[in-house]
C-alpha cells in the first residue's frame, strides 16, 4: 500500500527497503558472517537489563521492524509476550519459520506474534489499539525517512509509563562509512544472494530505484544496489534522538554505549536509548 502522505522522497526509501528486505531475507542472519546475530544477542541483553520494569509475568513487548525475529527471539524468555511487528513479508516469514523449526520443547518459545504491517499506513491491524509496557526498535531508525514521525506513532502504541527503547548507530565524524548500498546477485534460478557482509560501494550509475544494471560473472545473474535503504547514514548523536523523543512527548532517561561493529578494521557502536512516556 502506498501511504499519499508520504513525499516521493519519503516512499522511494519505503519501497526501496521493502524490495531489499525482500530479496536478502533468507541471507539476512548470514551477515557479517553471524556478527548480526551475536550484535542482537548483546543489543537484547543490554535492553533487558537496563530498561526498568521488565518482567516475564507481566511484559508486553513490541519490537518493531523486528525483520527475521533476531532480537524478538532473545527477549521474549523475559516478557510476558512479544509482538514482532515488519513491514516486510518476507523477513517476518523467516521469524515464523523459525518459531515453527524449533525442536527442543523444553525451551521452546511461544510467546512471539509476528505482524505484517506499515504502521504510518495500515488503519486497520493486528496491533491496532494495543499497548505495550516496552517498545524495541534495533539498527532500523537509520533506515526510517521520518524517524520523527515514527516515534510519534510508537509512543502512541506505549503505556503511560512505558519504555521506548532504541538502538542504532552512534555518529561520529567518521560513522558515516560504516553504511554504503548492500548489494545482492540474483542467481541463475532467480534466487539472490547477498555477496558482501554488510555493504558494498554505491554504483553511481544506478537508476532510481537503486538497482545497478552492471553483471558480474556471466549474463545470467546481476546485481541490485539498494542504494536508497539508509536514509540517515552515519546514524544519529544523542541531541537528535532526544528531539525525536521529546516531539513525542516523552522523556530520555538514558543513553549509553551498547554493541560495537568492527569493519574494516574500524570499530563502530551502537547506543541504546531509553526513552520514558509519562503517567
């Protein structure tokens, strides 16, 4: 659904993450040769343990652009229950594929609802007038065109009293580097694969839509630059996200460092931030 509100600026970058998402799912918790995932573990215990009140007889929890259930998964042992909320068709189904794989039952979690929606769209969904006690949201604001917009709604989803609680990339003058287009290769089955860890140059050459027109290799596969995916690349400083924060009627209560990237050599972190709505 295309949301008319939305600048054209604003639903290239929807529809650009959307296609990305898309074709990356199944590779998604490959990356970084598993780095995304042990940067989610450490990301869901730093959450766990600094946002106050958690508690797994009585938390109700969104996690939002939640994609394949990395952070959900590491959470949802100490909350009452889950909610994993996408955009992304293809990310959540990978999350219900895993919720469906498990095999040990006695450790088998059962608390996570996977959601398909664009909350600044869909008037009407699974999660529409809920509320939640806590409210995460990892390495997606970067992706967000109007992350102002988008606390706005979060907030409106929390309890008083409740936690909005949101990791992304720390900026620096150099953190700027750390995002360039990912870049998949479609496979001669139609398939694609993603063939850097994280990223991979921008093609310059790229029309619109972000998909390089270049084929490595042989005709039969070719690559797409998603360069419009990031739209708040080098992350954001602690001003910003207190303004976010603030235009949505609720209070930082605390910001600090979380995981850390290392690529190419550079090391890049992550902070968490904790923001409060009141009673």
């Amino acid at each position: 659904m295309t949301d008319t509100s939305k600048t054209p600026s604003d639903q290239l970058v929807t529809d650009a993450n959307k296609a990305f998402y898309a074709l990356t799912a199944a590779e998604y918790d490959k990356m970084g040769r598993g780095m995304v995932v042990e940067v989610a573990k450490t990301n869901a215990a730093n959450i766990l343990a600094r946002v106050p009140g958690i508690d797994a007889s009585s938390t109700e929890l969104m996690d939002f652009a939640a994609g394949t259930g990395l952070l959900a998964t590491f959470v949802a042992p100490r909350c009452k229950s889950v909610t994993a909320v996408d955009q992304s068709e293809a990310m959540i189904d990978q999350l219900r594929q895993k919720l469906d794989a498990q095999q040990d039952a006695a450790n088998r979690i059962s608390n996570i609802v996977p959601v398909v929606t664009d909350i600044l769209v869909d008037g009407e969904s699974e999660i529409t007038g809920r509320q939640y006690d806590v409210i995460t949201c990892t390495n997606s604001y970067h992706h967000l065109s109007d992350p102002a917009r988008v606390t706005q709604v979060l907030a409106s989803y929390l309890r008083p009293g409740g936690h909005l609680a949101v990791v992304d990339l720390n900026k620096t003058e150099d953190s700027a580097e750390f995002h360039t287009a990912p870049r998949t290769v479609e496979q001669e089955d139609g398939s694609h694969k993603q063939v850097d860890d994280f990223a991979a140059e921008t093609n310059e050459h790229s029309h619109a839509h972000g998909h390089g027109g270049h084929h490595p290799g042989h005709g039969h596969s070719h690559s797409h630059n998603h360069e419009h995916v990031i739209a708040h690349r080098g992350g954001f400083t602690q001003a910003e996200m207190e303004a976010f924060f603030s235009g949505a009627g609720l209070k930082l209560v605390d910001m600090g460092k979380s995981a850390q990237f290392v690529k190419d050599g550079k090391a890049y972190d992550n902070f968490l931030a904790i923001a409060r709505k009141p009673l």
